[in-house]
C-alpha cells in the first residue's frame, strides 16, 4: 500500500494571554492511498486542528511546534506561497462542518466554481470551467440551473453537495471532510453519506473523515483513529475497533451511543470532562477519567504502539 | 415588498421629515436676534423705510400667517423671493450654485472610499505595524477638523509649493459645456463640462481647484470608512466561507477582495449614506475656506444677513438631497447584497 499522506511527531500550540493550550501533542499517522481514515474524538481533542495543519491553513495563535506533514513526499508545513496554494483544492480538498457559511454570500454558485477552477488550471478558460461545474453539479445531484443561484437560495443539504461538488472540481487526491454532516438532519445525513461514498469510488479518492459521531464512523471508515486531548489512543480497522475496543476511552464512546434495539442496556457516560489544554495531566492524559488506572498512568505517558495483534493502543494496559 | 412600493414608501415617508426640519428652521430663524430689514440698513435707518421694507417682506403679518403662507407657496413649488440684496427668487440662485457643491461632494466621496477602503484592506492585508499606523489615522482624521485639514493643505500646496490653487472653482470664464443635436448641456460640474466639450486645458484648470478641497473634506470623511472597513473585514476574515476560500486555494487577493471585501463592504454602504449628511455639513466649511460659490456658502452667507427664505429654502433643498442619496444607497445595499430583497 501507498502512503499518500505522512504525519510526523506532529505539535500545534494556541499561544494564548492564559498561556500555551497543546491541541495536538506528539502526532505521528499514515494516511494510506484509497482508504478512509476515520478521525474521532470529543470536541476538542484537536481534530480540527489536525485538518487545519494538513491544509497549511493555521492561523496565528496557533503555531506548529514541531513535527512535518508529508504529502507524497513533500512537506507540507514547509511549503509557502505559490507552492501550498496550488497544493489546496488541487491535490488536498476540504469539505467543512457549516455548509451554511462555508460558502461566499455575495456570489453565485456559479462564480465559485469559475474563479476556483480557473485559479488552479491556467489553460483553461471560463467557458471550459462552467462545463466542468455543470458536470460537478450533475454528479451531486443538483440541477446544472441552479449554478445561477446564490448560496442562501439552497437548503443546508444542497449547500452541503455543493460544497461536495466544488471540492472534487479538480479530481484532487486527498480530501478532507471535517464534520461534513453536523450540521445536517438525520435524513439528509444518511443521503449526503452516501453520496461521499459513491464518490469517494467514483473518483478513487482516500478520505479523511473527522467526525465526534461513532455511527458516521462506523457506517464510512475502513480505519479509525481515537483522538484524546491531542493525541491518538487508539489505532485500528474499524470492524476490530467496534467489536473490541482497547484504550479505555475508546470502550466508553463505544458504551455511550445508544442502541435502539436493546434499550436494556444501561447508556454508560464517561465520568468528567476533558481536561483544559493549557493545562494536561501528568502521565496518560486519560487517567483522571479512566477507570482502570493505576501508579505508572499517573506519571508515565503512553506511546502509540504496535501490540501483537497488529492494534495500535496508546495505554499501560496492554 | 417590490421595490417600486419600498422607493415609493420612503418617498411618502420623506414628506413629513422635510416638514418637521423646515418648521423648525422657520421659526428658529424668526426668534434669533435681528431681522432681514434691521440688517439692511444702519443702525439709525428712517423708521418709515424699516415698515416699509417689513411690511413689502411681509414680515408684519402674524407668524402664523407668514408660515401658512410660505408652506402654501412650497407646495406650489415656490420657494419665494430672497429677503436681502436684489430680492431675487431663491430656486435659481440654489440651482446656480447647487453644481459646485454637488461636485465637491462627489470627488472628496471618492477620496474617503478610496482613501477610506483602501487603507481599512490594507491594514488587514498586512497587520503588524502597517495596520497600527492605519488604526491611528483613522481616529485622527475622524477628529481633526475640516478647516485644519484645508488650511495645512492649502500652506503647503498653495503658499509653499505653489502648484495647486488655493481658492475658487476656476480660472477665467467656466467652460460652457456642449451643444448635441440642438440640445445645450451644461451641468455646472466644471471637470465634467470641460470633458464634454473636450477642452482638455479647462479640465486640468477645473480639476486643479477641485483637488485641495476635496482631499480636505475627503480625509476627514475617510477616517470613519477607514475604521468600518477594518473592523468588518477582520470579522469576515474569520469567517467561515473565507477560511474554506483559502482551503481550495484560492490566490490571496481573491480571498481577500473577493470574499472578504465584497462582504465586509455591506456595512460600509450604509455608512456612507449616512456619511452623506455629515459630508454637506463638511462641505460648507470647506466652501467657506476654499472660496467655492456652493450652497454651503450661500447658507452661511444667507444666515448672517437673516435672509428667511433664502435659509429655507436651501434646507428643504439639500434635506431632499439627503434623503435621495440615501435612499439610492439602501436600492445599491440590496444590489450588493442579493440575500437583501426590498
């Protein structure tokens, strides 16, 4: 298999009046070509800073402290200007949280697509990118008419494909779906997941798919990684990770999603918060809210390893 | 609500504005000191010619019937005759000198937006100290008065530099404009008719005189646009739609005129609407600095000698002004703005 995107020992920081919150500490993760990689976590685990990072889209006071990205090779975090612009959108696409403000009020759908198409392929004119924008528009299910309309003219799962459209214009490698369906119901969820899926094949793309939601997860993602407080605990295929979760953290997101067929079962909650980032417990970061743990978890933090089952943990247990 | 409904409302709406502002002008100008006629004449003038001049001003009747009579006038489109000098109708003598102020409010508008604009992108542009030093003029050309502005203009310009004139419209007789297909057009705009009858010489003598004034009044403007254009494109260069800009990557300029901008200058419409009030304010201390035969200057001169109508009816002139241009402002928001429907 294929690298397609390499994380290494990856650092960001808020550099805030209150004092340094570490949103990510210590990353490292290899995204692999064709797959989709499921990135969990409660809010504030930094998985949205993760996205960020990957996009070179960091904006002061956040800093990366140490660590690389490596995008076929090349380092992302190293790159300016030109270099990085031609990199997002092309190579690497993002679809964020909000359809409703991701795109821009004042122009028409039609403009988003020409300006974008026509800021990354020189030899290709407006009239060749409205072609390009009625064909995108066809394969998310949108009528090619409604390129003439303004955003705040489409409802948040129409915006939602078309900012689906608008990201695979370019045929890019890599996209980066943040949240794609938070902000959507139920019934337009399920729709607008489907759709990633089918073009996710269509357009042999690897995925990454952040999400809070265990069921997105479970239903699009042929791995996932657990994020807590700017780390990854667990690493695993999904199958394995839902049947036998390791990391204690994981077993209780896996415990608080309710089950409509056996409402017998007690819905478990993790006990506490997530611990402020400016100010992370000694030793596993977890252990204030872990069940099971014990002296070393106080003081000695965890490395992300490899166990013999081919599962990667990050905790003392195992 | 379509918008030939809403113009019509706001005009509709206009009426008792003007109203209100021309009663309050009316009867304050009648209980300031002093009077058309007292002010005609010496202080030892005949008795007999100071009745006769109240009784032909029609100043001897009760007030009421003074101001009955002039809002009837008004309403048949009269603005009466002047009450000092020659007597002469008002409506002539403000249309005569409405083109000079008209044309000071255009170009010192176009010096605050540029000005204004370009400093507020600017500053968001490239941060640090660039943007501090923008921050600071903004708060010290909103708080620096016209008259300062003109007079350190006109000392370097005009005394020490001696490139630009430092009074006037024009030098010599005003270029007279354009005859097409039997049809004289004269707008007043001296830059403006200059260039329609291709007088290439008249435009620069024209534009010359022009250029100090309105830079004076224009920076003074520029300060509040400076402020609202900077403080509403940091708000939407956090925004949302301008991060996922970025993201597919979109060149820098384009984020940030495109996508910044184009919303951060909403809010920045309306100001200038209503800094439209403030800018015919402006426009007569200016006039009455640079010498410009406007309507500023003929208010202020008006008033001094108590000329009633004169005082009147240039009010109810530029409140009309005003509320045109503001409307005109709130019909481009919308156009600007296509979540905006009237």
């Amino acid at each position: 298999m294929e690298t397609i995107l390499s994380i290494r020992n990856l650092s960001v920081s808020y550099y805030t009046d209150e004092g340094e919150a570490r949103a990510i500490r210590n990353l490292s993760l290899d995204v692999e070509k064709g797959e989709t990689l499921g990135i969990v976590g409660e809010s504030g685990s930094g998985k949205s800073t993760l996205a960020l990072a990957i996009m070179g889209l960091l904006q002061p006071p956040a800093r990366v402290k140490t660590g690389s990205i490596y995008y076929k090779g090349r380092n992302i975090l190293s790159m300016q200007g030109e270099e990085i612009r031609k990199l997002r959108g092309k190579e690497i696409a993002m679809i964020f949280q909000d359809p409703m403000t991701s795109l821009n009020p004042v122009k028409k759908i039609r403009d988003h697509f020409i300006e974008y198409i026509t800021e990354h392929m020189e030899n290709i004119d407006e009239h060749k990118a409205l072609e390009i924008a009625r064909k995108m528009m066809k394969s998310v299910g949108i009528s090619e008419e409604r390129l003439d309309d303004y955003p705040h003219q489409f409802s948040g799962g129409m915006r939602q494909r078309v900012m689906i459209a608008l990201a695979l214009a370019l045929n890019p490698n890599l996209i980066l779906a943040d949240e794609p369906t938070t902000a959507l119901d139920v019934l337009v969820e399920a729709q607008i997941l489907e759709l990633v899926k089918r073009l996710k094949n269509e357009f042999s793309l690897t995925l990454i798919l952040i999400t809070h939601n265990m069921g997105v997860v479970a239903e699009m993602a042929d791995r996932v990684a657990v994020m807590y407080c700017g780390r990854i605990v667990e690493l695993s295929k999904t199958e394995e990770l839902y049947k036998n979760p390791k990391h204690p953290y994981t077993k209780g997101l896996i415990e608080s999603i309710p089950l409509l067929y056996n409402r017998s079962r007690k819905l478990v909650s993790i006990p506490g918060h997530p611990p402020d980032l400016r100010n992370i417990p000694s030793g596993c970061s977890f252990h204030p809210r872990c069940p099971y743990a014990f002296d070393k978890c106080m003081n000695v933090e965890p490395e992300l390893e490899k166990k013999e089952d081919g599962r990667y943990v990050a905790c003392h247990l195992y | 609500m379509g918008l030939r409904e809403y113009i019509l409302t706001r005009v509709i709406l206009t009426i008792p504005m003007v109203f209100i502002l021309l009663s309050i002008v009316f009867f304050v100008m009648r209980i300031l000191p002093g009077n058309p006629v007292l002010l005609r004449f010496e202080k030892n003038a005949d008795p007999q010619l100071i009745a006769s001049y109240t009784h032909k001003l029609g100043l001897d009747k009760p007030l009421y019937i003074q101001y009955i009579d002039y809002i009837n006038d008004l309403f048949h489109g009269n603005l009466g005759l002047s009450m000092s000098g020659d007597f002469s109708p008002v409506a002539p003598e403000i249309m005569s000198r409405f083109p000079a102020t008209l044309e000071l409010a255009i170009y010192s508008t176009l010096v605050a937006i540029l000005l204004g604009i370009g400093l507020g992108v600017l500053g968001v542009a490239k941060r640090g100290k660039v943007d501090s030093a923008i921050k600071l003029y903004g708060i010290i050309s909103y708080a620096t008065p016209v008259f300062f502005v003109g007079m350190v203009l006109q000392i370097v310009f005009g005394v020490f530099l001696h490139v630009l004139p430092v009074y006037g419209r024009y030098d010599g007789t005003p270029p007279s404009g354009i005859t097409v297909a039997g049809i004289h057009i004269q707008t007043g705009l001296y830059t403006l008719d200059s260039l329609l009858s291709g007088n290439f010489q008249a435009f620069l003598n024209s534009a010359s005189h022009i250029v100090l004034p309105s830079i004076a009044l224009g920076v003074v403007i520029s300060g509040v646009f400076v402020r609202i254009t900077r403080a509403n494109m940091l708000e939407t260069i956090r925004a949302d739609f301008v991060i996922a800009a970025r993201a597919r990557g979109l060149k820098e300029r384009t984020v940030l005129l495109g996508y910044a901008l184009k919303n951060a200058i909403l809010p920045v419409v309306t100001v200038i609407g209503l800094q439209f009030a403030i800018l015919v304010s402006g426009a007569v201390l200016t006039e009455t600095e640079f010498s410009i035969q406007g309507l500023g200057l003929y208010l202020v001169d008006r008033v001094y000698f108590r000329d009633y109508t004169a005082v009147q009816g240039t009010v109810v002139f530029l409140a009309i002004i005003i509320t045109t241009v503001s409307l005109l402002i709130d019909i481009m928001y919308a156009y600007l703005d296509p979540r905006v429907r009237l």
